[in-house]
C-alpha cells in the first residue's frame, strides 16, 4: 500500500511540474478524459 501511495504522489507531481498554467493542468486532465473515453467506446 505504501509504494502504490509513493507511486500515485510521484506521478501526480510529475503531472503537475509538466504543466506551466491552471489552464494547462485543465488541459491534460481534458486530454487523459479523452483518452479513457475512447478506450471505453473500442
């Protein structure tokens, strides 16, 4: 449990140090929706 925590933290920060904006956290979270939603319809 502990090393999944650890994982989801260091990717949700390397996921935010990505973007440069608010607008661009808005941006990839619209993205990875997209994503996820076309995996769903195939």
């Amino acid at each position: 449990m502990n090393k999944f925590l650890t994982l989801v933290v260091a990717i949700t920060l390397l996921t935010l140090v990505g973007c440069n904006t608010i607008k661009g956290v808005g941006q990839d979270i619209q993205k990875a929706g997209s994503v996820i939603e076309d995996a769903v319809k195939k």
